[in-house]
C-alpha cells in the first residue's frame, strides 16, 4: 500500500529580508561565504531543500533568526500533524 503525503511548502523571506536590509547577492556572500547560487536558491519562492549550516549562516549575516528565513504556512499556535508510521 502506497499513501499519499501532502508535501508541505516552505516559502522563503530571505528576498523580502535582504530587500527591507538594502542587502546585495555580493554582500551576503561575502558576509556568509555562500556561493551565489546557494544564495540564489535561498532567495527563490519555495524551499525545497535547504541544509541548516546554509539558514543558519544566512539568518546571522541578516541579523534574524533563522525562523524568519521562512514561512512554513503554519501560523503562530498551530501544531504539527505527525505523519504515520509505515505498518501502523
């Protein structure tokens, strides 16, 4: 039996964060040591995949927590539903 998992979105606050700092690509890279495109895919909508050396580094050089680095759709209060076991 194959289920279904709804894929949860994590959108990304970086570019709203870097724009309100008045914070270039070449700023943050040279304040973090990412690479342009680590950056570029920090920046992008959606989160995918994002190691948390990469949000920690990035969170520090914007003076955030690393929280404010997304929104994971949520909310303040809201719970996280655990998924089932596989065989349960």
């Amino acid at each position: 039996i194959i289920q279904c998992v709804e894929v949860l979105m994590i959108s990304s606050n970086v570019k709203d964060i870097m724009e309100d700092k008045g914070i270039t690509y070449i700023e943050l890279e040279r304040r973090t040591g990412l690479s342009n495109h680590t950056i570029t895919r920090a920046r992008s909508d959606s989160i995918r995949e994002c190691r948390l050396y990469t949000l920690e580094a990035i969170a520090k050089a914007l003076g955030v927590r690393t929280y404010d680095l997304y929104d994971d759709g949520l909310g303040d209060g809201e719970d996280w539903e655990e998924f089932p076991r596989a065989g349960k």
